[in-house]
C-alpha cells in the first residue's frame, strides 16, 4: 500500500533584523495566557527582583499599619463598652483568626493579613478572604487567607460569576472544593476588562522588571567570570600551528576558562592570537546606567518615591526639603489610597452590611494621614504672611 506524501511548497528564507530575536532570543515576559501561570509569575516577581520587592513592602506596610476603628449609627466609636454584635464586628477585625480552633494564638494577625492583601492586590489584581463558620445571617466567626493562585472560576454560559471552585485542576471538571460567593470575599485592585480577576501592576511592568534582572543577571555572570567575556581566539593572519599544540592550547584554554579562579591564572601562548568579543561588555551596553534606569522605572510605575525606598535624590537649595516632606503624601494619595478605598468598599458592603439583617449598623473608618500639617515650611511660612504674627513667629515656623 502506497502512502502519498505532498510535496512541501519551497518557502522564501526570513530576513531581517527581528529574525533572530524572534526565533532563538529568551521570551522577556515570564506571564503566560493561563490565569494561574500569570498570578504565579506576579507573586514570584516579588521574590526575585529586590525592587518590586521594595516597593510593595513599603505600600503594604503603611497600608497594613493605618489607623481605624467601627462607628455606630451615631457616629460614636465601637469600644468595650458597645453592643454585643458591634464588639463581635470588631474583634473579628481586630483577631481575623482568633476563633479557629487550635490556632488563637498561632493565626494571622490583623496586620499579617492586611499586609498579604495589600500586597497580592497589588500584585495579581485580585486576592481572597475565606469566611470561616458561618451564621445563619452569613456572618463569619473568623476569616482564612486564600491565596490567588488557588482559587477558579465557576461562571454560567453567560459568563455570570456562580461561585468558585479552590485547589481545581484543570483537565479534571470534577475537582476542587466549591466556594459559594457569600463565603467568598473578593479584593480587586482594579476591576478586569473581561473575565473575573483584576489588573494588577505586575503583569503590565513585567517587561520593565525582566530588563532589569536581564541586565543584574549578566553582569552577575561576567564578575562571576572574573571579568572575562565570551568571544572566539584564533591565531593572527599567517601564524601557522601544528595540530598537537593546537589541541594543548585550547585544552588549557577551556581548562582555565572553566575554573572558578579563572581571573588570578595567566595562559602564556608562544604565537600571537586575536581575540574576537563575542559578548558585549558591561561597559558597552552600559549596564549600570540600565540597571538605575530599571530601578527608577519600577518604583515610579508602583508610585513610590525614591526616598521612601532610602534612596539619595537630589535637592536644590531653594526647596528647603520639600521634596521629602511630599514623598509620603505621594504614596499615600496614589499607591496607598487606590487600596484602602477598594478594601473598606469589601469590608463595609460584604461583611458589615450583614450585621443590619440583625438591627445593628456598622460603618468602618480608616483614618489616612491628613497631610495639612505637613506642608514644606516654607509654604506654610508664606500662607502666613498675610496673618498677624511677629519676624520671631515667622522664624519658628522655618524651623
């Protein structure tokens, strides 16, 4: 029996200058189309580059540590002295995980859970809270941190959201424990354009953070090598050797290449040799000049000022420190601020809503920093002109 095989069409040869890029150059983004490839790569971005790193520790941090408290219908702070459910709205806040069994004293703090909030807000777009021993009115008892990376998906064929599955595997439809959606509560960064998960700030700076940790990475690997750079050696034009000193030469040569102190031996070669880089060097690709480009480009896209990551910025003599006395309110009114109003929308509308099912109303109030205060002096000095103060006044107020 005679299989007929087609003739394949002769195709033209690709050219150009993307050619080689295209088909052997590594891919700079690490985000996949698959939901969970593209969370995993978010949170691994800020375990390998130290600057994504920085800046959510510094927006998490003061997103984890803001003032708050539970307010009444009047308007009155929720203490001690409170009603029962208004106390039990607070210390569920207050000890997220006090009430599961066993773990009173082992759970996650308050703070501990806002901060992994904040941070995989930031990060993936979208985190989770588990609400943990339900009451007949959805209230929970205590609240158990999900990690995005485990939650899917159950929507209609409509696409409406009908519930989630956690731990699901994908080529199996039965697996996975499902989640109804008052169990659920759902944190967005900022709402998707289609679908269920949020945009977060990783996936769209991936090529400015993967730059950056190319650049770290390669001049890593050239001080690695004592400094030494890929290339070809051959001998000059005209040099003649014979094959058995051939061998020798490039035996030593890849001999001490391959040695981890390749920098402190010298190969001395009885005939002259050229030496063509193959690699460019640091200094040619202006790699720190790369790497401070990268630094800055990451904390400005995450909103955070270079001070606040103690970094040097340089001041004119006329601005009397206002740079540093604004950093702080930069971060909280753009970085800061975008996840504090996403939060307490969740807080309030799916968590303290519920308690007026049973006659008790609760609102949260997270106390930003009123910046007022804080002005440069010299502005201060300057609204204060027109007010009747003394020279001596006036020179208190510069400090």
């Amino acid at each position: 029996m005679s299989v007929h095989v087609p003739l394949r069409s002769e195709r033209k040869a690709e050219i150009g200058a993307g050619v080689v890029p295209m088909m052997y150059d590594t891919k700079l983004s690490l985000f996949g189309k698959d939901d969970h490839a593209r969370l995993k790569a978010a949170q691994l971005l800020f375990h390998t580059n130290p600057w994504v790193n920085k800046a959510e520790r510094i927006i998490s941090g003061e997103f984890a540590n803001v003032d708050w408290h539970l307010e009444d219908e009047n308007d009155d702070e929720i203490d001690d002295e409170a009603k029962p459910f208004q106390r039990q709205a607070r210390d569920l806040i207050e000890k997220p995980q006090a009430m599961l069994p066993g773990t009173a004293t082992q759970g996650l703090s308050r703070r501990a859970l806002w901060s992994i909030t904040s941070r995989h807000m930031g990060l993936c777009g979208t985190t989770f809270w588990y609400g943990d021993q339900m009451d007949l009115n959805n209230i929970p008892a205590a609240f158990l941190y999900i990690n995005p990376c485990r939650m899917t998906p159950v929507s209609s064929p409509h696409g409406y959201l009908l519930g989630w599955k956690l731990d699901a595997e994908p080529w199996d439809p039965a697996s996975g424990y499902p989640l109804t959606l008052d169990e659920v509560f759902k944190f967005d960064l900022d709402p998707g354009d289609m679908g269920h998960w949020g945009i977060g700030l990783a996936e769209a700076s991936g090529i400015l953070d993967q730059l950056w940790m190319l650049a770290a990475r390669h001049q890593g690997g050239v001080l690695g090598s004592g400094g030494r750079i890929a290339g070809i050696t051959m001998p000059k034009p005209g040099v003649e050797m014979s094959d058995g000193a051939w061998v020798s030469l490039v035996r030593d040569m890849r001999t001490i290449a391959e040695d981890p102190n390749a920098a402190k031996r010298n190969l001395i070669i009885k005939k002259p040799m050229d030496f063509l880089p193959t690699a460019a060097s640091p200094k040619e690709l202006d790699l720190m000049a790369a790497l401070q480009m990268g630094r800055d480009d990451t904390l400005a896209y995450w909103g955070v000022p270079k001070t606040m990551a103690a970094l040097e910025v340089s001041a004119g003599l006329n601005q009397g420190g206002s740079t540093k006395d604004r950093d702080r309110q930069v971060l909280w009114a753009g970085a800061v601020h975008s996840r504090t109003v996403s939060f307490a929308e969740v807080i309030q509308f799916q968590l303290l809503d519920r308690f007026k099912a049973i006659g008790v109303t609760i609102e949260l109030e997270l106390e930003e920093p009123d910046f007022t205060e804080d002005r440069p002096r010299y502005e201060n000095a300057n609204l204060a002109l027109s007010q009747p103060l003394r020279n001596r006044e006036r020179r208190e107020i510069l400090g």
